[in-house]
C-alpha cells in the first residue's frame, strides 16, 4: 500500500510522522470514538517505520523520526485504512 506513494527522493534530517489508523466497525456507537482496545499503536507504528525504512522514506533510518502521533479511531464501513503524514522538519527547535 506504500508502495505508490514513495518519495523520490528520503527525506534528510528530523522528520514528523503523524499516522491515523481508521478500523472498521458495525456498532454505530463507536463510529468516531477513539479505539482503545489492542492492537497497541506503538506496535503498530514500528511495524509501518520498519518498512517506510526499507523502502527508502528516510535518508539515513527511521531514527530521524523526532516528533510522532498516533491516532487510532473507529470509523464506518467502508472507511477504514491508514492515513500517514510525513514532513522534514527543522532541526533547531526551541522548546
């Protein structure tokens, strides 16, 4: 699914990455809620960092991740997927 959507060319430097994970459901009362049951967003962002890495999203690795988000909310049938956010962002930033 990546796939058609690799860079030309790996992003140098620090790097946001902001991931929202959309999972199908019937149940109309948790259509926009946010999900919180496993999988574990962490799990799933390091397998998505993984293999961004592989497919030469990062310059270097996908320790140049600095800042990420993850969100994972439950969405209407026929919605669901992955949405994925990436930006170089600037190196120096005061806190």
């Amino acid at each position: 699914a990546l796939a058609p959507h690799k860079l030309d060319e790996p992003l140098e430097g620090c790097i946001l990455l902001d991931v929202e994970y959309l999972y199908e459901t019937k149940d109309k009362n948790k259509i926009d809620r946010y999900k919180t049951s496993k999988p574990d967003g962490d799990n799933l962002l390091k397998v998505l960092k993984d293999q961004m890495n592989m497919m030469g999203f990062f310059s270097d690795d996908d320790a140049q991740v600095c800042c990420e988000a993850i969100t994972r909310y439950w969405v209407r049938q026929g919605e669901g997927g992955i949405r994925v956010h990436i930006a170089q962002i600037e190196k120096d930033v005061n806190l």
